[in-house]
C-alpha cells in the first residue's frame, strides 16, 4: 500500500526543487519511487528530495517480504546489520553504519523506543510487522532534527493509521517448530470518524539458541517463544484544517533462553517477558499556511528475567518516558518552509532484583528541546539547515544539520551534508556507576561528513553515500571495573576515547515490466580508535539483491543477503578469548498466489540454503524453514 499524502498539502511546501521532480519519480510498476517521506526533516519530502540518504520500506514491501518481524526485514537495507541472540524473541541489535544500537534512535508513530535501562536498547525483536504500516531508514547524524541517541540515524517505524472506508483481513500462517501465527485487522469510519484495529498472536517451539559443541555447560532444550501484539488508531476530523485523534500500540513476548556464562548447568532454565505498551494523542491543526502537530505520548516498557537451576534469581526493569511535542511548520515565500519546535520528556526507569548482590534503582530525569529548521532551493540547488539544543539533566548539547543538494539534472543530483550528534547516557548506566568508585560518564559526542549522489529516473532510484563518522567518549562496560562483589568486580560504564566509521554505501531500487528489482552494498571499516581494532560484531562488507514479478495470478520473490567476516568475544572461558564469525549468504524465498479478490495463498522458504551460521558467537539461526499461509479480506 502506498503511502498516500494531500496533494494539497503537500502544495504547502512551494519548493520548486522538489516539484521538479515530481514528474520523473512517479512510476506505473515502481510508485515508491514518488513517495512521500517525513522523517529526513520532519516534513513531507518526495524521496528523491531528501538531503539525508533515506529508504522506504512500504506495507507492499512488507507483505511481499512475509516477514515476521522488524529485525529481519532490516537486515537487507544499506548500512544495517541485525545480530540475534538465536531464534525469534531473543535478543537483537541493529548496527546502522557501524555504530552500536545505542546510536540509532528508534521511533514508532513519533516517539522515542530508548529504554532507560542499564542496556539502554531497543526491543526491536518484540515488534512484529502485522501491525506496521511503513518503515523509514534515516542514516546519518541527525541530532539537530530528533535529539539523543540520533548518531547513525533514525528508524521510523508507522503502525496501521484509520482512514476513510471500511475493510478487514484475517491471515493464518503455519510453519516448523509448531510456529502459527493469526492475524486479524480491521478498519470502520462513520462520518468523520476513522477507526483501525489490529491484533496478532506468535507461537514457535523455537530450537536451541545455544551451540551446545561451543558452550558446553548450555541447556540443549527448545527455546520457544510467544508473542501477542495489538494496535488501535482513532481519528476525528472537526474540520478540514483541524483533526484530533488517539494512537495505542502494545506488545508482549514471551522467551526461552539460555545462559552462556561459565559455571551454569546444562540444566538451568531461564525466561524473560517483555511489556511493550505506547500511547499517544494528538491535534493536527492548520490556520492558513501555518500547520501544527501537539502530541501527548507515553511509551512504557517492562522486562522480567526469571532463572532457575545453579543461579536463582528474577529481577526486571520498567522504564518510562512520557513526553509533550509541538511541531510548527510555516511557509517563508516561495521556496522555503520553516521548522520550528520545543519537546519535554519525564524518563523514568525503576528496577527490582531478587539475586542478592544487585541493588534496585528508582531515578527520574527530564529532558527538554528546543528545534529550528530552514529547507528549501536557490534554482538548482536545495539546502537544508536544522538546529537544536537539549537539555538532558545537567548535560546541556547544541547540535546542527546542513545538507545540500545540486540538481546537475532532472534526473542526477549531487549531495552534500556535515552534521554533529550526541547521546545522553540512559538513566540505568548512570544508576549501575552511582556506587562512589565508577567512572562519572560523559555524553557521547559525534560528528559526520557525507558526499555522494543520487538518479532517479523513471522506474529506477540510485543513492550512493561516502560517510566519515567520528564519535568520542564512547559508552562501554568494562567488566574488570565497579565494586567487587561475591563473584569478583560488577563491572561499570565508561567513556572510551573515540571510534570511527568511514565507508560507501550504495542502495538501488527499480523495476523493469514486471520485475522489481532491490539492491544495497555497503563497504565500512568501523573501528574503536583507542586501541584500532576493528569494532565487535561489525562487518566490514555487507550486501543484498532482492528480486519479484508477478504474472497472472502469482508473484515470486527471492533475496539473497551476504555479511562478512567479523570479530567476537568467546565467554565460554574465563576470561574471553578473542574469535571471529565467518561470512555467511542467507537466501529467502516466497511465492504468492492470488485464488480470488478475497483469497491470497503464501508460502515462504527462509534459509533456503540450509546455511549454518552465527551473528553472534555460540547462538544459532534459524535452519531452512517452511512457511505457509493465507489471507482473507472479505467484501463489505
């Protein structure tokens, strides 16, 4: 489905550096070519407009993927690499240009997905795509636009808006491992109430996360998991020019694990379940030329680990943050459209623990931000200017944004932008260091030069990126600090010296008759520049091709995606040992068909290869697996 933006509205902007390329972005096989993106300034940009190198990922691509969950479907975009703790469920962290998952903010609907924890991630495997809309990928620093954690860049994740009409879809999907999953979503307006409502529920058997030949002392058991996710979205419109509304996403997993830690049991049992819960409500008002977004929202997360056997423990987080946005945009004469903004967040984090040795926390912060922005073309060249100051606690940051663009072409631009960054430590880093002997930590600070270009021509869209990232006082836990305990030091935060990432990234979209045709490469050398060895888990070399058609009745698709060698941490000993990850290609497989306008039959075969391989040293992935499924939207 594409995402469908008022022709008028969009009229807003008058940038004849955008219109320009209206024409040639609009395509009969390719329409994403002439989407509408709003996280690369906050603002509705033609894709082909954007200064920052941005890709979509529309509800078509979702569908056509059949993928279950965010983190898998990200993997074969430019610049991103997913690493996974085993199967569905368990851990995962997305690298975007290298840079730890700590260093990519995450929205979904707008808000900030950072928990406040001491692990200070994003629960990325919890989110499944039955309920997502789109998803648009920002890479780069755009601090000045979005605020902490924006060093790599911004994912934005849509959930299924209301909107006009009335329409519903129920999917069954079965698979190996005893894996079903059932989806209902269904939409109703009543004159100028717009209601969406979404529902879905996971269940696997999963397999053995552990490599029990590298971690001896593992559970060999099954390591199953559920999820049950839901959303809802309610929109009034009061009038034309103004439009209140309520926006609530929730979702819970349910994991087995099991521990990697020298000195557990081959029959320990371990269990985690994660609360995912957001709401928000908003006023979208227009007053002439002047448009404005206030939102109230409040995202709230909640983890609980249970260990039974040679360790008994359970502890949990819940981390909250509520915050309240006003967005103003206003045209400035033909050409240009002013941003302008202020944001406070209430963060909250509070942990319990039954382990003995662990002392629970209950720390609040505010957060509060102040943003400009200018955008807009002097003839063939378009600029893009952003500024934003935060206050996070006691740390006060400024941050800037300027990207240029030059239309050599209708079809060819050149691109151009510098740009700095932070992220403010989560309240749970400085909470585990608040013992009077660990390091007092400083926000990471970044900052990034980019050149390349961009065609887009017809049904094909071509960005290529040379990106030089610089980060200092970078976030790390050291294991050997902290106070010592009953199994020797605790460990603490700290700020190392400084990494860097320089490389090229390219990714390429189109399509011929029929055919669609997707393609990223990436080369990078992300290094920690303190000692310059290469940074964990990160691979220098990545890449994918992805290619569907349709004909008749059918649609067939494969994609192939390639990671390089990368350097690990075996802690199958004490202390770890240094090891590396050899390369792997995974390639996918689904096929579709269309029985009636009410009937889609779907089978998906990922792993296709039966590749053996790791993201992270001694977990598992998935083996080749089976999929099969249909869905029903009946006529109203």
């Amino acid at each position: 489905m594409k995402f469908t933006f008022n022709r008028a509205r969009l009229s807003v902007l008058s940038l004849a550096c955008v219109s320009a390329f209206s024409a040639n972005a609009q395509s009969e096989h390719n329409p994403s070519l002439g989407e509408v993106v709003v996280t690369a300034s906050r603002n509705p940009q033609l894709l082909s407009a954007t200064s920052a190198h941005t890709t979509v990922i529309t509800r078509a691509d979702i569908e056509n993927s059949q993928a279950i969950d965010v983190v898998s479907l990200l993997q074969r975009e430019a610049g991103l690499q997913g690493t996974q703790n085993g199967g569905l469920g368990t851990t995962s962290t997305v690298f975007l240009r290298g840079l730890p998952s700590l260093n990519t903010l995450v929205l979904i609907d707008g808000v900030p997905q950072t928990k406040q924890d001491a692990s200070g991630a994003v629960s990325l495997e919890h989110i499944m795509l039955d309920n997502v809309e789109r998803i648009e990928i920002v890479r780069g620093n755009v601090s000045a636009i979005y605020g902490s954690g924006a060093i790599g860049g911004v994912i934005q994740i849509f959930t299924r808006a209301s909107s006009a009409g009335s329409s519903a879809a129920l999917s069954l999907e079965v698979g190996p491992r005893n894996t079903v999953k059932g989806v209902a979503n269904v939409g109703i307006s009543a004159g100028d109430t717009y209601v969406s409502a979404g529902l879905s529920r996971l269940t696997t058997d999963g397999f053995s996360a552990i490599n029990t030949q590298q971690y001896t002392f593992a559970n060999p058991d099954l390591d199953g998991y559920q999820n049950t996710s839901s959303n809802l979205s309610v929109s009034h419109k009061l009038s034309k020019d103004h439009r209140i509304g309520l926006q609530m996403a929730q979702s819970r997993g349910d994991t087995t694990v099991d521990s990697n830690y020298n000195g557990s049991l081959p029959t320990d049992s371990h269990f985690s379940t994660a609360w995912l819960n957001q709401a928000t409500v908003f006023s979208d008002d227009t007053f002439g030329a002047w448009r404005s977004r206030l939102s109230l929202s409040e995202q709230t997360q909640r983890d609980t680990f249970m260990e039974y056997g040679s360790f008994v423990a359970d502890y949990g987080y819940t981390t909250r943050t509520r915050m309240l946005s006003w967005v103003n945009t206003l045209p400035i004469g033909e050409s240009w459209l002013g941003t302008a903004g202020v944001e406070e967040q209430q963060q909250h984090v509070e942990t319990t623990a039954n382990d003995g040795f662990t002392l629970p926390y209950d720390v609040n912060r505010l957060a509060d931000a102040i943003f400009v922005g200018m955008e807009g073309c002097f003839g063939p060249l378009s600029v893009q200017l952003n500024l934003r100051n935060d206050k996070i606690g006691d740390s006060n940051q400024s941050t800037g944004y300027v990207g240029l663009g030059y239309f050599v072409t209708d079809a060819f631009k050149l691109i151009a932008s510098a740009s700095t960054a932070f992220n403010a430590p989560p309240l749970g880093y400085l909470s585990y260091n608040d013992n009077g002997s660990s390091p007092v930590l400083r926000p990471e600070l970044a900052d990034s030069h980019e050149v390349g270009f961009q065609y887009a021509q017809g049904n094909h869209l071509v960005r290529a990126t040379y990106f030089d990232t610089r980060v200092k006082d970078q976030l790390l836990f050291d294991p050997t600090l902290g106070p010592v305990g009953p199994f020797g030091p605790n460990g603490a935060f700290v700020n190392v010296a400084r990494a860097s990432n320089t490389g090229v990234e390219v990714s390429y979209r189109g399509a011929i008759g029929t055919t669609e045709l997707r393609a990223s490469l990436t080369q990078q050398n992300p290094v920690d520049e303190t000692t310059g060895q290469p940074l964990v888990r990160r691979a220098k070399s990545m890449a994918s091709v992805g290619v569907s058609k349709s004909f008749g009745a059918w649609r067939a698709g494969g994609d192939v995606r390639y990671v390089g060698d990368r350097d690990d941490i075996s802690t199958a000993t004490s202390p770890g040992k240094p090891v590396v990850l050899g390369s792997y290609s995974v390639l996918d497989l689904t096929l579709t068909y269309r029985y009636s306008t009410q009937l889609v039959l779907k089978a998906r075969l990922d792993n296709a290869l039966d590749e053996k391989y790791q993201t992270v040293y001694g977990y598992n992935q998935q083996p080749q697996s089976l999929y099969a499924g249909l869905t029903w939207t009946p006529k109203f």
